[in-house]
C-alpha cells in the first residue's frame, strides 16, 4: 500500500484527472480526518485539489478539484482538533458543514481512542449549538459484541448508550443511527489478535438486542432510532432508515442543492451524492478492534 507521501508527491502522469469537480466531498468514511488529519485536509483546501487513490486499486489516482465545493461531509470520533481549527482560521468558514459523529460508549474495543466520553459529548454540544441540529448527524456505530478469548465470557459496548441518548437529547438531538458490526474478513482477524471473537447476531438476535437495550432509552428520550445500511431493521418497532448525507437535514442547510446531488456511497444507501476523498493509507490512530479500513498498530 503506498504511504500517504508516495500518494501526494506521485508524478502528474500517474494522476488522472477527474472528470468534474463535486459540489460535494466527504472527509471521510475511509479514516477520521477531523480528528487525526486536519494539517493535511487545510493543505488540500488551500491548494485547491487532493489526489486520492483508488481504495482497490492504490497505483491509480485521481486529482480531485475542490474550487466548486460548497459542502464537506465530515466523519469522525474526535472534533477536538477540528473545533480547534475551525476557530483559528477562515478557511472552513466558505463552506457548508455537515457532521457525522460516532459516540460510542467507552469500552475494550475501542481503548485506543484517546478522546473520553465527557469530552466527546461536550463536543457534540458545540456542533449542534453553533451549527443547528439539522447539521449533526448522531451515530452509535456499530453496536458490537464478543467474547473474550481468555474466559469466553460475553460483551457488548452498549453500556453508555443509555447516558449518550439522554445527554444528546438535552441538546436538541434527536434522532441517533445505528448499525450491528458486519463480519468483515478484516475485523475478525483484528479482533481474534486483539483476544476477541466476534459475535454474529442473527436477525431475531438483532432484534432482541433492540428491543431490550435500545429502543425503550430512545423512546424514554424522545429520540428516533435510524438503522444505517440495515433495511430488514426498518419498520421494527419505530426504526426508520438512516442516512449518513440525510438529504432532508442538507437541504435545509441548503435550500437549493444541485440537481445531481443524489446518490449515496453504498448500495442500500439514500444519502446524497459526495466524493470522499480519504484514503486507507491515512491509518486511523484510533485503531478500533472492529476496523475494517486501516487501523494504525
């Protein structure tokens, strides 16, 4: 895999242009750029472009143009050094901002995060107060289980939700997405090194998992539960379908959204059409056991 300095520096004749430049970028599914690669991300907005190699082919590359960027979709854990950006400089003050923030409770799968729950939710409450609740997007994702292969004994990380639920929603949040840890070849090699065995729940085992744990916090609270990518969960008591671009919160933000804005980045996805331009060589420091990108060891 080519290191990130290999990918910047490449020779323009392994370049390809692209073919447009998005109204729309993603920063990004494939690593947490807000919170681990900020320096590089303002790079890219100063000089006007980023070349971003394919995920499954990394030898070939795409020069993506950002002149006509009017909104950045964000994904990340940690804020902090985003929040701490965005209120130094102008630079991120051009654009239309729109955040996807996974707060997940503080658990063994996730030790390597170095940002606490308090701080993470305190985060949360800067995003929605400066930018509207329409421009966050709660994600409790993925909700996973194990065992652990010292003892067998059975975990789960659903320990905060509770405590997350109800401090968002005093925010104004209210709707949360959710999805159950897909068996990645990736995650459960990472996992089985890291002492654990994922455990695969069955659709009724989903369900029960939902029904006991999750959706009576959601509706203690008042807080819509929304599945991500999990269509057979939609319609089960009250989950509706979640979108990671929601193209009702964006178009508020903005009310005349480009006609070619539609298309998400997965299949069951409704989101609206954005570029992500990450990369899986920017290995993620927070080296989540369930990782199916590029964690970093």
């Amino acid at each position: 895999m080519a290191a990130v300095a290999d990918i910047e520096d490449a020779p323009a004749s392994s370049v390809h242009s692209s073919t447009s430049a998005p109204w729309a970028i993603a920063a990004s599914a494939r690593t947490d750029i807000p919170g681990c690669y900020m320096p590089m991300m303002m790079k890219w907005l100063r000089q006007g472009f980023v070349d971003v190699p394919n995920p499954m082919f990394q030898q070939s590359v795409t020069r993506v143009m950002l002149n006509n960027v009017q909104l950045i979709a964000w994904w990340s854990k940690n804020y902090g050094p985003w929040i701490r950006e965005f209120e130094r400089k102008e630079a991120l003050r051009n654009f239309t901002h729109y955040f996807n923030f996974t707060i997940n409770s503080e658990s063994t799968v996730e030790s390597r995060l170095t940002v606490g729950l308090e701080e993470r939710l305190l985060q949360l409450r800067y995003l929605v107060q400066t930018f509207g609740v329409d421009a966050v997007n709660l994600r409790f994702d993925p909700i996973v289980h194990w065992t652990r292969t010292s003892d067998g004994e059975n975990e789960d990380n659903l320990s905060d939700f509770d405590e997350i639920v109800e401090i968002a929603s005093s925010f104004g949040v209210k709707e949360v997405s959710f999805s159950f840890c897909s068996p990645h070849r990736k995650t459960l090699r990472l996992m089985l090194r890291r002492g654990k065995i994922l455990r695969q729940l069955s659709l009724p085992q989903q369900k029960e998992v939902l029904d006991s744990k999750v959706i009576p916090v959601c509706n203690r609270f008042g807080v819509t539960l929304r599945a991500c990518c999990s269509s057979l969960l939609v319609g089960h008591n009250g989950v509706v379908a979640s979108s990671c671009v929601d193209p009702a919160k964006v178009g508020r933000l903005m009310p005349k959204l480009p006609s070619r804005a539609r298309g998400g980045l997965q299949k069951e996805c409704a989101c609206l059409k954005v570029r992500d331009i990450g990369s899986y060589s920017m290995k993620c420091p927070h080296s989540c056991d369930y990782c199916y990108a590029n964690p970093k060891e």
